[in-house]
C-alpha cells in the first residue's frame, strides 16, 4: 500500500535534523551513523521496520516473482539470477525499449530541479529511510546476489551502504547551497547611480545518470552514485549487474514510491535489466541523453567508458593491487591477527583486500624478537588457518565465491609461486551448492622474474581478484617502498597498509602515498581492518590513482553532476 503523500515541509521536518548532523559529521571526520549495525535493532511496528523474521519472509515472498515497477517501454520482463550459494532467485523484471524510457526520465527533471536542494536531499533521505526499514529484506538480497555472508551482507549491503548513500546526498546539498539562490549586485559608480542587477543563481542538473551496478558491492558501490546524481536533480537510470540486480531493483522500487508520494515523477529513477548476453551498458553509455555514468568493475570496460562515453561524466572504480609494506612491529601477534582477518573477510572479494605483502628478505623485528620472511609467512598461514579452522565461523566470514572466475584464479595461484598456505574447501550445511575456499598464500622473490616457467612478476603487478595473496620478499624495506611507489603509480591501488615501528621508514610509505594518491594504514592491530572504510569520515579510494578517478564520498564526486546558471535582470 503507498504511503500518505508527503509534502516538502513534511519531509523538512522529518529529515533536516538527519541532514544537519549529517553535514557535521562530514565536517569532523568524527564517527556516527543514523543507521544501527545490529540485526536487533530493527522489527519496530511504529516505524515499521522489518524483523529477521519478517525480512526472511519478503525475501522469501519474492521468490519466483514479477517485480513490475510501472516503468514506460516495458516491453519484456527478463531474469535469470542464481544465488552463489546456489538458489535460483526466478525474479523477473522489467526489460526497457530505450528509446521510450529515456524521454519519460527526462520529462520529471523540471519539477524536480525547480524544488530546490532542500527538497531534494530530504526526498532523497525518505528514501533511505524506507529502505533501511526493509534492511532485513535487502541483506538477504544482497547475501543471494554477491555471495556475502548473511552478516556481511546486512552490514556492509545495509547501513554502511545507507551510509554512504546519506553522505552523498549531504556533500550534494553542501555543494549546491555554496552559492546562494539570489544577491543584488551593486557597483558604485562615484556621483552617478550605481549600476544594480538583481541576479539568481540556480543549481541545473546535467541529464541522465546511468549507475553501472557490480556483482560483489551492489548497494554499498552503488549508493554514492545514485544519490549524488538524484540529489544534484538528475533522473537516474540504474543499470544492474546481470548476477545482482535484486538489491538494486528493491533500492529502485522504493524510490520511485518515495518520488510519487512527494508528488515528483517516479521516472526520475528506472531500472534497465538486460537480457542474457545482451550487453546494454556499451549502448546505454554512449546515449546522447546520458550526461553521468558512475561503474565499479573491470578495468577494460572502465577504459572503455571513459574512451567512448565522450558525452558523460564518468565516475570509474577499476582493478588496484593493494600493497602492504611490512618493515617491523611491536605487536606480533596482533598484526597476524590483523591481517589474517582482512586476507579471509568476504573470501578477499573486495576492492580494498591485500594482495601484495612485501617484506625484507632477511626478515622484520618485532617485539618477540627477530623474524625471518619463511618465519612471518609460516607464522601468518597458521593465523589464517586458525581463524578458519572451524568450518561454521568460517563460513561466516568467507561467504561463497561469487563467480567462476574468482574460483579459477584461485586454483590457477599456487603454480605462480611457493604456496605457504593451501587453499581448503570447506562445506556450507545450509547450503551445499555454495563454493567456499580459504585463502591462498603464496611466496615469490621479488628479484626473481619467474618462478619454475610462470611469470611472477606480472601475477603481483596484477590484480588477482579473490582470495589470493603474495608474500613478496625484497632485499630491504627501501626496496619495498619502491616496488609499492610502482605498483601504485602503474596499477593503481584502493588501500596501502604497513607495519613498522620506525618514523622513517613510516614518512617514507607515507611520501609515496602522498606523491601517489593512495589511501594509507598504519600499524592496524586490533579491530579496524585495512580493507573497511567508515562512511562520514574515510575516503573510499583517492580518485588520483589508475584504481579510481573519483573517491567515495567527497565535495569532487558530486560537484560535477550539476552546473549553476545565473540569470540577471536590471534592478528595478
């Protein structure tokens, strides 16, 4: 049933307080969030949250179904999905003639850019709030579509990426009210009148914003780009991932109530499903109407946008290594234990993973003394076991590899190099299709090119995907900082860490990060994890690196989705 229509001093009310500590917190860089982590924290009938239960059963519900949103140029309903773990969604959606949908988007832009930044950003947090309402739901979504755990799924899928969504609409407000609406111009002109204009300055959306979803991250990626587009008044055109469109169809679905209950067009926001190998984003990407594209993916198809999608603004995250530099420590224990965690959350599926562990050959100091590299390597694949030595907690932590290919780069590893630690199966009883496998660590020589025939070089200057690493010995930690200044500067990277227990070895990393533009840890040992960023005050990538061009979330990734257009007239 669609709510009560909402008017913009309804939703003022309601959403400005959010909005204000939003810009805050943005502000401080301190931690909050609007948005509860635990699963406990929802299933209030007053505001009408789902329950664990209740979100189970609309997922369930969903199953098998039409989900019809009420689109123009629906012309077929297209599916196909099949969970990681290995159910088949049968969820169809709409399938869009172009041709007829993109004018439709384009006819709302007028009511929706004439509301002004205000309205806009409140709308776009009713949104939020609706679907942080149905966390529950979209956790199993996501867990179904990208292979997460259920518990990294409901996080990451739920209020870290409504975290991110809210960031986006607030450095969207920020930007638009820098500039004031109106000011009268007055120039004195000595003994005669002054020359007066009164002039308006108006924030003047770009066109349509296409969202080029990804498999593994599809809210968390997706959400910045969404709602900076939506809350800078362009109409945005969501195009999912073939294996994870579910999670961005339900994001869609609300919005486009959201929209129609504040009485806008609820074209402002469509989803564009593509049928099996039909490959709509190339078409899509160099439409004379899209203005913004924001993709997470491939490097090749990330060179493509920005090659041939000449007419757009476009927002790529792409393939990094992520390198860290291990020098010295005065906690042993807790670095393993660090980085243990960060090689097996989410099986290594994540853009801000380590791959690269480099290290000096005669080892590091730490504060049990010396340790040789085969010792820190041995040492490190008996943390990793021991973390996942039981299968259940395992399970928890690895989810289920998303795709073939991760599964195929991650059999094809250990002939790269030494494997200091075997990648094992574990079994899944809730789910026995789901393909689940442990890290691989693998040592190679950094001074060595090859490694019984196969080219270890170009496996570490890539970005092997999945969960994968390589302990990489140098001949000294100057060399590591080198190898991670060219890894960086040519491949590109998401995150650096390092470990040492020197200052000039940490303003050393820290001068080619700078120099480099990459996003630096330092000597993480307890709970906070190279390859996490929080919302409001981390920098997701840098935008100064081949990773990424833009970083999620800052003034730059929204300030190019709109134009300001003055007009003048002569003062009365």
């Amino acid at each position: 049933m669609a709510a009560a229509a909402l008017t913009s001093h309804d939703l003022i009310a309601k959403h400005r307080p959010t909005l204000d500590r939003t810009l805050e917190a943005i502000r401080t860089r301190a931690y909050w969030s609007p948005h509860p982590e635990h699963p406990k924290a929802y299933g209030d009938a007053e505001t009408g949250s789902l329950s664990m239960p209740e979100g189970k059963a609309a997922f369930d519900a969903l199953l098998g179904t039409r989900l019809d949103l009420g689109q123009p140029g629906t012309d077929d309903f297209v599916g196909g999905e099949v969970s990681p773990y290995g159910i088949e969604l049968g969820v169809t959606y709409p399938h869009a003639d172009i041709d007829v949908l993109l004018p439709a988007m384009r006819a709302g832009m007028r009511a929706w850019r004439e509301a002004g930044a205000e309205a806009r950003a409140v709308t776009c947090l009713e949104i939020l709030a609706r679907i942080s309402a149905r966390t529950h739901e979209f956790a199993h979504a996501v867990m179904h579509t990208s292979g997460q755990a259920f518990m990294m799924a409901f996080q990451a899928g739920g209020p870290h990426a409504q975290d991110r969504g809210l960031e986006a609409v607030a450095y969207a407000y920020e930007e638009q009210v820098r500039t004031p609406d109106a000011a009268q111009w007055s120039k004195p002109q000595g003994k005669r009148d002054p020359l007066v204009l009164d002039k308006e300055f108006t924030p003047v959306a770009r066109g349509v914003s296409l969202l080029v979803g990804c498999n593994t991250f599809p809210t968390w990626n997706g959400y910045p780009g969404l709602f900076a587009s939506l809350a800078t008044g362009n109409p945005v055109l969501v195009k999912p991932h073939p294996r994870a469109v579910l999670p961005l169809a339900l994001t869609v679905r609300i919005a486009r109530e959201v929209l129609a209950d504040a009485g806008f067009d609820p074209n402002l926001v469509a989803l564009a499903v593509e049928r099996p190998g039909e490959g709509i984003a190339k078409t899509l990407a160099v439409r004379p109407e899209v203005k913004i594209i924001d993709y997470t993916g491939s490097t090749a198809f990330g060179d493509w946008l920005e090659t041939h999608a000449r007419q757009a603004q476009v927002y790529t995250e792409k393939a990094g290594v992520n390198t860290v530099v291990i020098d010295s420590t005065d906690d042993y224990k807790g670095m393993l234990a660090n980085l243990a965690f960060s090689l097996s959350l989410y099986s290594g599926q994540m853009c801000t993973t380590p791959q690269n562990l480099l290290m000096p050959r005669e080892g590091i100091t730490t504060d049990e003394g010396p340790k040789a590299y085969d010792e820190v390597v041995a040492d490190l694949a008996t943390s990793v076991g021991g973390l996942l030595g039981d299968d259940a907690r395992a399970n928890g932590l690895l989810g289920a590899l998303v795709n073939p290919d991760v599964r195929a780069r991650l059999d094809a590893a250990r002939g790269i190099g030494e494997v200091a630690l075997p990648s094992r199966e574990i079994a899944n009883p809730d789910f026995p299709d789901a393909v689940v496998r442990t890290p691989v660590i693998v040592k190679l020589d950094g001074a060595r090119k090859y490694w019984e025939g196969a080219d270890a070089e170009a496996a570490y200057m890539s970005e092997c995907f999945g969960p994968v690493s390589f302990a990489v010995c140098v001949d000294t930690t100057g060399d590591a900082v080198e190898l991670l200044r060219r890894t960086v500067r040519d491949k590109g990277a998401m995150t650096v860490g390092a470990y040492t227990t020197s200052e000039d070895v940490a303003q050393a990393v820290e001068e080619v990060c700078l120099e480099e533009c990459a996003q630096l840890s330092l000597n993480l040992t307890g709970g906070v994890y190279v390859n996490q960023t929080a919302a409001f005050s981390d920098f997701h990538g840098s935008g100064g690196n081949p990773a990424a061009n833009a970083a999620l979330c800052d003034s730059a990734f929204v300030a190019n989705r709109f134009r300001v257009v003055e007009v003048r007239r002569a003062a009365a």
